[in-house]
C-alpha cells in the first residue's frame, strides 16, 4: 500500500466561518489551529499547508476561564535597553480584541516558515460582520 504525500498544487482551500460568542479562548484556538493546518483532513501532510482558511467573528465575546482576565499579560519589546512593555489581557481586549484570538491561535501552530503562511488564513473581526461573504464560507459549530 501506497502513502499519499499531498502536494501544494492540488490543495483547494475551503472558507469556513466560526462564531467565537460565548466560547472559551483556548478550546476555541485549538480547533481554530487544527483547521488552519488541515488536521482535519484525511490527506493531511506535516511538510505541506493543506489546511482552510478560517473567518472568526465576534472575537470581543470570547470567553476566558478563571482569573486569566486580570492575571494574563502580553510583552512586547522594542529591540532598546528597556523596552519591554507589559499588557494586561483586559486592555488588549477593549482596544483589539481580535489579537486575543491571533495570538492564541498563533501559539499553538508549530514554529516555522510554514505556520506564518498558514496563519495569514486566519481572519479574525471584533464584531458580527466580516468583509469575506464573497468566499462564501461554511459556518461551522465547535
């Protein structure tokens, strides 16, 4: 028997929709990963991006358990002596909430040249509108 190694030229992206209101952060952001690097395929190939694109609306009604709403925070560093800078999760949330889910999706992508590729299929909106009805995505419960 044959093992099927899919290739990058016969890839056919899907358009999916996930609703992200009233569900947690973290279940939410492995689902989300899987999907992106086509884990839930059958013809799914570590080497090669064979995942979908994935549209996450209502990013700001995401849900955090526990205290992680006033204990989590994000760093950033601007290359200087001292420039670190610290945010709080409920911050980040009340002006970008959609950075909430990038970076959470983001982490659990493997870290290489591929995962920046496939997180680029990741589009994430605040709010119930999204500017991708022209690709008519699948809207998908997790």
């Amino acid at each position: 028997m044959k093992t099927y190694l899919a290739k990058k030229e016969t890839v056919q992206p899907k358009w999916y929709l996930v609703d992200a209101d009233g569900q947690v952060l973290g279940r939410l952001a492995v689902k989300v990963a899987n999907i992106i690097r086509g884990r839930n395929k059958p013809a799914y190939t570590p080497n090669v991006d064979t995942g979908d694109c994935v549209v996450v609306i209502n990013a700001a009604k995401v849900v955090l358990t526990g205290k992680k709403e006033e204990t989590n925070s994000y760093m950033s560093f601007s290359g200087f002596v001292g420039g670190e800078k610290y945010r709080k999760l409920s911050e980040v949330r009340a002006r970008h909430p959609e950075f909430i889910i990038q970076q959470a999706v983001k982490g659990m992508l493997p870290k290489n040249r591929l995962a920046n590729r496939m997180l680029t299929k990741l589009r994430v909106f605040a709010g119930p509108e999204h500017t991708h009805t022209a690709q008519n995505p699948e809207k998908i419960s997790l």
